[in-house]
C-alpha cells in the first residue's frame, strides 16, 4: 500500500516482510532510524521469530551477521560511512565465505575530515570486496531492491550491499509502496543454506587455504560475480511480474539511444541528471542518461550496450580516488575503452548537485569544453589560495 | 567394533587414569565413546599445551550437550594447525572467521539458533590469548555485557605463538618473546578472568592442563549454565616458552604451585571456589626451567625481577587465598 513515509522506514518495513531471523545493530548516521524502526518491530513482535542483537561495533555487527548467516539464519544489518570501513576486514571475510548477508548502505562520506552528508566514499572503498553492490535511485527502488536482494544473496550464496543515499533518501519523506507480505512471500523463499553448522551433520567452515588452492578459489569467486549478471536482471524481471513495478536489474538506460552524449550516474543524483537532460534534449540537445543500477558485478556488456551509439560518455561521481580520479570512470572505461570519456566528481561530502550547475556541466560537455576530470562547483579561489 | 565388556577387578581407585573408578566417575577422556572433537593428525607441535586443553574442553562440552554443540574458532595456532585446506581435524561443527571476532561470531550463531528454536543447541567460541585478550577483546567485552549463550574458552600461551612468539597483552612479566627481547616489562598481563568477573556474567573459571580433570569438570559446568561464560585455561607453549616438549604438564602445575596462575571459580561475578596450593613453591620454581625467563638467572642475575614476579604471586595467593593460611613467608 502507498504511504507517506521516510525512506528509512520503508526499507525497515520491506526487510521485516523478508523475515529476517537475526538483525544485529550498532548506530551510526544516517543508517540509524533503519535499525530503529526494525527493533520496535521484533520487541513488539511483529517481526517474529527474530533475534536483534544490539553489538558493540560495526566489527561486531558484520561479525554477528557471519554467525547467524553459518547458522542457517536470514542475516541482516544496516551501516554507512566509518561504520562500514570499520567492518571492512568482516566483509571480505562473509563474502569468502559465501554467506548470503544482506546489509544497507546509507551512503555517507568518510572522514578525515568528518563529514556526515552523502556521497559514495564509503561504498566505492569496498568495490572489491566481494560483495554485490545494488544503488537505489529512489526510495522506492531502495525499498524493492532490499527484497530482490534477499533473493539474488541466497540464490547466489552471496553477500548483498543495498546502497541508499544518505539523509538524501534514508531521510525523505515521500509516497512509497511499501511491498505487502503476502507479495514478498510469494516472491521470496524460505532462506534454504547451502552449508550450515549443524551437530548433526559437522563441518568445517573457514579452513585455511593455501597457495595450492587459492587462486581457485578466487577464480570461483569471479565466476559467481560473473552469474550474478544472469541473476540479478532475472530477478527484477521476476520482481515486476510480481510487484507490477519495475526496479533493479543492471543498468537503466533513459534516452540513450541515437544521443550524441551519455552521462553515467548511480544513486539519487540519476533524478536531477534525468531533469536535466530533459530540459536540454527539449532544446535539441542529443544527450541521455545510463544509471548503473549493478556496480559490482560491474556490467560490462550492459554498459557497453547502452553506450554504443555515444559519442562521448561522462561519468558523474560521488566518490574520488586521490591521485588517480574517478572510480566507476575506471570501470566505464574497461566497456568502451575507444570512446572519450569525462570524469565530473560531484556532490562530495553532501553538496548539493543542483540542475543549475548540472545544466552548465553538460553544456559544457557536448561543447568538448569539460576537462578529463572536472570538480563540480569546486571554489577554484579557495583551492588556489591554498596551493599558491 | 563393539566395545567389550572386561572382567571385574577392583574399582574406587584414581590410578592408570581413573579407569579403575565407576563409569560415572570416570572423565570424559576415558569413555571409548568420546566425541575426539580434535582428532588425530593436525598439525600442533610436540607437547602443545592447547591442542590438550581443546580437547579436554570440547570432548567435555560434547558430552554435557549430548553432542549439541557447535564451535567457533578465532585464528590462531589452534585454527591454523587443525585445517589445512582440505584437511580438517574437527569431529564438531566449526567455523573460523577473523582473528578478533569469534565471540561475536558465536554470538551469532548463538542468536540464529534461539530464532530457529534449536535450544538444544549449544556455543562454544575459542581461541588464544591474542585473540581474546587483545584484538577480540571488545566483541568478547561486547558477547559477555549482553550476557549472550556462549561458553568463551581462552587457551592462554602468553603470547603470538603462531606468528612466531610474539608478546601479547598476556606475556607475563619478565619473559622474552620477539618483540620483547629484555624481557617483558610489566606485571603479569591482563586479566582476562577479573575483566570477565566485572562484567557479572553467570560463570568464570579458570584452569590448566597440570589438572585436566578440573579442566573437564570446568567445560561441563559451564554448560550448566546458560548465558556468558568464560573459561580460561593455561596452556604451555613448548616453542614460545622454550621448554621441551615433555615438560608441558610439569610446567603447567608449576604455574599453579607457585601462585603465578591462580586456578578458580566464580559465579555471578564471585569467587566461589579456589583450588588450593598444597605445596608452596616459590616463583623461581617456575621460571627456571623456561628458556624464555633464561636471562633473568644469566651472568647478571635480575632479583629485582625474579623479586617483581614474586610479589605478583603473593598478591594472587593473598587475593584468592590460594593457601590454606593467608600468611605468606
């Protein structure tokens, strides 16, 4: 049913009906009010059977979720920023041990210096971490994109990143179908484990690999990434059969067809690049729009279909690599390494992406004026002051 | 092969390892139908006071669950020489993580098993004294505060034995170790045992692998309980403590005799039950006989730190009352 509510409470909302049996929780802004919402939930019992462990980091909390996940338990938690580089050495750990955790990201910058407004610093630092990463463009799609989530880590043995922008999203208040049990139900299974500690059955989980093994495993490894791209998209298309709404799937394409310019985004900043391009394609502007709604596994082949007829490609980042530049233009690169490609970082640390800077951006693109790597709105007199 | 019954003789006794006593009374060890939760070929050296105290627990813990147990195991010596891939030497389930979460990840598994309804199934988590003391303290601090169902067992070396004898927030006062080459510098480490009693949870103990009839009968009393327990046992390290390998016992009773490893019980956060020393020996009892405390009775004999050591062990017999008077000479 549709409802006025803020987007962290309808993922709260969305992952009770997923019946998760063990939530582990640990606060940080802006992941908070997720945690909230979902303990109210179990004490009152309507979340049920259910375990919420209050954990003393988010070391704990990932640490917590790998237990319960070896258990045989639908894991979930919810971390940002500092929280997730704090659970960073666990995350490798879940992931190789192919534990089907799902985890939101309210995506948030990392400090120093502190900073607790948006970007994607965060969740770009664990790109290779091993786990799925899924970026909701609105708070609807965060809501859905928690229930494909749970299917996709299961069928997969995987563990699954849902990334939300922070405050941007988890904070917004506004119209979303928060999806009803019975849909969920039916769309998702039981949580059957495909290894799981049992006394009745002992094994051993987590041994130690050496060099004559390693990179076998590893090789698996990328080869359950690379049927992720089969999976993911089939479970989206499974979800609107189900949910009669389109969310999810690898990338979402809007206008790229026959325009000259592609701009590539992930988040919630696609709806201000989406304006935008409209206006300028009303003024005959040949421009699109690709949101790479699946970074990792990265969607080669997507990207490289939906960028086919560009002439020139920019990417919008909300995350940078000090010293190198643009961390998905990397990627975007590997899809079309023969077309020219601009790096724009925009909206670090919570600036606003405004569709007035935009609409001078891309104006500025279609020219060939931009510079291979542009800073949105930087204050160029305050950066020179400090470098003179 | 069924067992075979054997003729009577004669029972009541404690000799030829209390096999001589009623079934009942006998220790976990000397059923033929054991779990061996750590069997036979890993990798441990010669003489490791771990792969002892670990089987002892585990074998104690499977039968007071009726084999319902599950374990979780931090890295560490124990983790490394029991599975090398593909290998493994468990007989109970396991699962290994990190180095520094396995109480949160028995926590875990504690918290999946209350949602699943399998009360009949019971924690372990393990690990070294690195693990424990040091990088896992604070999940350990964390499983112990919300008083989750775990039994958390610390196998206590005294320091990174498996990266090669390195000191850890449990190295003892005055012992060598890589990173320590003088000597450790202070006191007699940290007290995990007192840490773990200040937090109240329902049943700490402490214990060494001289006594492993204490060290089954502390495993199965903590699955007596339910809620956070932690079990501390001292285990010596034939290559950390530079003793040989035969000499793993006798050095683990030293430990005790001398009050520099005080052998307890405590409930609710309080004593309530010390093994006492029948015969006091002094200090030097123990060190003299581990390479690692060599250079303390070397060309410069170092009786300031022998007399340190020493006094740290008076202050454990006066504090638990370790002897039946609580005068010390």
């Amino acid at each position: 049913m549709r409802s006025q509510i803020e987007g962290s409470r309808a993922v709260a909302e969305t992952v009770a009906r997923c019946r998760p049996e063990v939530v582990c929780a640990y606060p940080i802004s802006p992941q908070t009010h997720i945690v909230e919402a979902l303990s109210v939930l179990v004490a009152s019992g309507e979340l049920a059977p259910c375990e919420f462990v209050n954990v003393e980091s988010e070391f704990g909390a990932m640490s917590v979720a790998i237990g319960a996940s070896a258990a045989g338990a639908r894991a979930y938690t919810a971390t940002a920023s500092q929280g997730l580089l704090y659970m960073a050495e666990a995350l490798y750990n879940a992931s190789g041990l192919g534990l089907p955790i799902v985890m939101t990201v309210a995506n948030r910058a990392i400090g120093a210096p502190i900073n607790i407004w948006n970007d994607h610093s965060d969740s770009m630092s664990q790109r290779d971490s091993g786990w799925i990463q899924l970026y909701a463009e609105t708070n609807q799609e965060a809501a859905d994109l928690h229930v494909q989530a749970f299917r996709i880590a299961e069928e997969l043995s995987l563990p699954v990143m849902v990334c939300m922008d922070g405050f941007v999203l988890t904070h917004a208040v506004e119209g979303i179908d928060v999806p009803s049990q019975e849909q969920v139900d039916a769309f998702l299974p039981p949580f059957g484990p495909q290894q799981v500690l049992d006394p009745d059955d002992p094994m051993t989980i987590g041994a130690m690999v050496g060099p004559d093994a390693f990179t076998e495993v590893r090789y698996l490894a990328h080869a359950k990434h690379l049927r992720a791209l089969e999976v993911i998209p089939r479970v989206a298309d499974e979800f609107a059969t189900t949910f009669w709404r389109s969310s999810g799937g690898l990338v979402r394409p809007y206008g790229c067809l026959g325009a000259d310019t592609v701009v590539v985004a992930l988040g919630s900043v696609l709806g201000t690049v989406k304006d935008t391009v409209d206006e300028l394609r009303a003024e005959g502007v040949s421009i699109g729009v690709l949101g790479l709604t699946t970074f990792r596994p990265f969607p080669y082949d997507a990207v490289r279909a939906a960028l086919r007829g560009a002439r020139r490609v920019v990417v919008l980042e909300r995350a940078l690599a000090a010293g190198m530049g643009g961390i998905v233009t990397a990627d975007v690169c590997g899809s079309v390494p023969d077309k020219p490609i601009t790096t724009v970082i925009a909206g670090l640390g919570g600036r606003p992406v405004t569709k007035k800077s935009l609409r001078g951006l891309l104006t500025d693109a279609v020219a060939d004026r931009l510079e291979p790597l542009t800073f949105l709105d930087l204050k160029h007199d305050v950066v020179e002051r400090e470098l003179s | 092969m069924p067992v075979q019954r054997i003729k009577f003789y004669q029972t009541g006794s404690f000799a030829v390892g209390n096999r001589l006593l009623d079934p009942d009374q006998r220790s976990v060890q000397a059923d033929t139908e054991r779990t061996n939760s750590l069997t036979m070929g890993h990798r441990a050296c010669q003489g490791c006071g771990e792969a002892l105290g670990a089987r002892y627990v585990l074998d104690a813990v499977m039968r007071a669950t009726g084999n319902h147990a599950v374990t979780v195991n931090a890295t560490g010596c124990l983790e490394v020489f029991s599975t090398p891939f593909p290998e493994s030497s468990w007989r109970v389930p396991w699962l290994h993580s990190l180095f520094g979460n396995a109480p949160a990840v028995a926590t875990g598994v504690a918290a999946a098993l209350k949602a699943k309804g399998r009360t009949d199934v019971r924690v372990v988590g393990q690990g070294g004294d690195g693990g424990t003391v040091d990088i896992g303290l604070g999940c350990l601090s964390g499983m112990f505060e919300r008083n989750d169902d775990v039994l958390y067992v610390c196998y206590d070396n005294g320091g990174y034995m498996n990266t090669g004898v390195q000191r850890s927030g449990a190295t003892p006062h005055g012992a060598v170790t890589t990173t320590t080459p003088a000597g450790n510098s202070f006191r007699q480490g940290k007290s995990l045992p007192l840490i773990a009693m200040a937090h109240r949870i329902p049943y700490v103990a402490t214990a060494t692998v001289a006594d492993l009839r204490d060290l089954e009968y502390k495993a199965t009393r903590a699955m007596e309980f339910h809620g956070a327990r932690y079990l501390h046992v001292l285990v010596p390290c034939p290559l950390g403590w530079r003793t040989a390998s035969s000499e793993t016992i006798q050095i683990a009773r030293l430990a005790t005799e001398t009050g520099s490893f005080p052998v307890f019980e405590a409930v609710d956060g309080e004593v309530t039950d010390v093994t006492r020393i029948r015969r006091l020996r002094p200090v030097e009892d123990y060190l003299r006989p581990q390479g690692r405390f060599a250079h303390l009775f070397g060309d410069t004999p170092r009786g300031d730190v022998i007399s340190s050591i020493q006094a740290e062990a008076d202050r454990n017999i006066r504090t638990f009352g370790l002897v039946e008077t609580t005068e010390v000479s």
